[in-house]
C-alpha cells in the first residue's frame, strides 16, 4: 500500500461450504471460525483491536445483523464496523483502518447464510424500486443478461465459456473434492443463455481473515504473511441501460488503481496466480480481459496458460463455479491468495508462490468491483 504502516494477513479460515447439521447456529459457526483465525496467525482474543463485517440483513433475514455477529466475533468492548455491499469491503475497510495508524489488527468476516426464504427475491429487493424490482431482476437474471451481451459482442463465447466452466469445476473437485464434483456442464436452459447447472446453488459459508500491521508483525514474529501490496476498487451505476454489460469499465479502474501501488507494469507476466470471481464463465472471461491477462482476441488459445500447471494458474481452488457461498465468494478469492502465499492452501496449494491477484465482484452484472494484490515475505520484509 501506498502510505501508512504496511499490512499483513496473518491468520486465514476459509469454509466455503458448511452443511446444515442441525445441532450448530450461525452465531456457533462464526464463534468458531473467528478462533480458528486467531490460532492460524497464533494470537488470542487479546490481540484483537477492531473488527470489519461484511454483513447483508436480507441474506440473513434479520434487522442490523452485525448485532448477531458481535459477540460471536469478539466484539464486546470492541471496535466493530459492518459494510452491507460485500465481504471484500469489509477488507479494504480493515486494511485501510489499519493504514490509518489507529488499529494495528482488524479480524475480517463475511458469511453468506441461507436463511432467507428466496435469495432472488433477496436480491431484487436492493434494487431500485420503480424499474429493476418490477422487472423482477436478481442477480443470476442480470449475468444472463450480461452473458447475452457478451455473446452479441464476440459471436461464439458460448463455447468458450463451456470450456472455463468445466474447468473451474476440475479444479473444485481436486480442491474440494467432498463437495464438489468435476462433472461436465450441463442441463436445460433456464435464463438463457445460463443453463440450470451454470452456477451452483447458494451454500452457507463463511470467511474470516486476520490482518496487521508490520510493526506487530515483526513484534510477535508473525511467519508466514501475505502482504498487501495494491488495492484498488470501483463501482458501476446501478441501472443496467446506462452500462456496457460486455465491459467492466469498473474492474479496469480498479486494477489500474492496484497496480500502480504495487507498481505492476505487465499484468500478463507479473502474477504466480490468480483468483478471479466467476459467478458466470462469461464473467470469468470479462474479467480476464479488464485485468490485462488476456484479451478477448486471446481467450480461447491462452485457456490452457490459466490451468493448474500452466504459466498462470487461475481459481485452482475452483472459484464460484464449484462453490457459491453468494454473500462471500469475493473475499474467498482473497483469502484463496493469501492462503497460497503462506503455503496453507492444502490440497490445491502452488509451490512457490511469490505474487498473487485476487479478484472480487459483486452486485448485479458485477456493479461493485475490487482488485487486490498479495505478496509473499517474511516477517523481516
């Protein structure tokens, strides 16, 4: 980061999936992955300074759901801030607490339940009233409606997407391979041109990150962190006829923000991977070309570069095409490369990770946009 104390992610719990099991409630669940944070970095509850929720009262089905969370997640007597957009804010939000000079670690949580009765109708709540909740829209009907304006741009992307879908769910079942099956795509159309199995069905999950500054860091002789070296972020207008939906004009000012504090100068080259949010593979394709990996002209013939062995792996945890916890896939994607920058990815980790991208999208058509950028080091960097 620019300016300000450098921070670090010390302690990562990732639990993209969490089975119903009917004797544990949300608050037990976040309780839980609030401590297994803490142990991952090797820190208590006495060196939790501030906490930054990404909380969402419509998925839980409750009025001001951080007051749920706050106990669970230590926040008696302590700083809690909540941001109802997305669990990436809640990062950038802990980050720049702590760039700030006032905290020297932030706890960062999203979780993504499934309480409410309708998600869609969830969704299309946050809507402006007058037009888009009338349609109705949620967001799968608005990334099919971007998929189709993809396909209208560059005849032929179907096949294309075909091809990254399947992909991302081989990669979720070497990841995961007790929840995710890598069978290839397939099933009715539903909202065209999605079909039925195109993107999961919501799960409940949930994140949590531990971040710090490099003077605690280096005090306690934290090992092994993900430092962030580049931030950025942006947001596209609500109303879809005033956007381009085959374009993310968003994610270019966001990358082009991270990358200059991280003083990338060719994204296609300076990445060991990357975690891209793909709610679609048509915006797993969108994204590819805001962020400088590939172009468009490029997608079919460097697909093999982003798979597990290639030059750039890309979701080797099998992103949101494998698992689709909706309120937190984008500060997953973090987690995700932060995780594989400390080697405690598991099962999916890449040797010798050094730099990672991480990228986060939310909202219809991917309205909110964030791009992160993690560098390996020790506690001496």
């Amino acid at each position: 980061m620019a300016a300000g104390p450098r921070v670090g992610v010390v302690g990562v719990t990732i639990r993209p999936s969490i089975p119903d099991d009917g004797h544990h409630s949300l608050e037990e669940h976040l309780h839980d992955a609030m401590k297994a944070t803490l142990a991952d970095a090797g820190l208590t509850t006495d060196d939790l300074e501030g906490i930054a929720v990404g909380a969402n009262d419509q998925y839980d089905g409750r009025a001001i759901t951080v007051m749920m969370a706050s106990a669970p997640l230590g926040g008696v007597d302590r700083d809690i801030l909540s941001t109802p957009s997305s669990g990436e804010h809640a990062f950038i939000l802990g980050a720049l607490r702590i760039a700030s000079g006032q905290f020297r670690t932030q706890l960062v949580v999203a979780w993504s339940p499934i309480e409410a009765s309708s998600i869609p109708e969830a969704q299309r709540l946050a809507n402006d009233p007058l037009f888009h909740r009338r349609l109705p829209l949620d967001e799968l009907a608005a990334a099919a409606l971007q998929a189709n304006a993809l396909e209208h741009a560059e005849p032929g992307t179907g096949r294309v997407a075909d091809g990254v879908l399947a992909a991302g769910r081989r990669n979720g079942a070497r990841a995961f391979p007790k929840l995710v099956k890598a069978d290839p795509p397939k099933g009715r159309p539903t909202r065209w041109p999605l079909r039925e199995d195109t993107v999961p069905k919501p799960v409940t999950g949930i994140v949590a990150l531990m971040l710090a500054s490099e003077d605690f860091i280096r005090e306690r002789g934290l090992d092994p962190v993900a430092w962030i070296s580049g931030m950025g972020w942006a947001t596209e207008t609500a109303f879809l006829g005033d956007r381009d939906l085959a374009k993310a004009p968003a994610l270019e000012s966001a990358a082009k923000q991270a990358y200059g504090e991280a003083g990338v100068a060719d994204a296609a080259t300076a990445f060991d991977l990357a975690e891209v949010t793909d709610v679609t593979p048509y915006q797993a394709l969108i994204a590819l070309d805001a962020l400088g990996l590939a172009s468009r002209a490029q997608w079919r013939d460097k697909l093999p570069e982003f798979g597990p062995d290639g030059r750039l792996p890309v979701n080797l945890s099998g992103g949101v095409a494998s698992l689709n916890p909706v309120f937190c896939t984008g500060l997953i994607r973090i987690a995700e490369v932060a995780n594989q920058l400390r080697g405690r990815a598991g099962a999916h980790q890449k040797p010798g990770v050094k730099r990672g991208l991480a990228h986060a999208a939310s909202g219809p058509a991917m309205q909110y946009q964030t791009v992160i950028i993690l560098d390996a080091g020790r506690n001496a960097a």
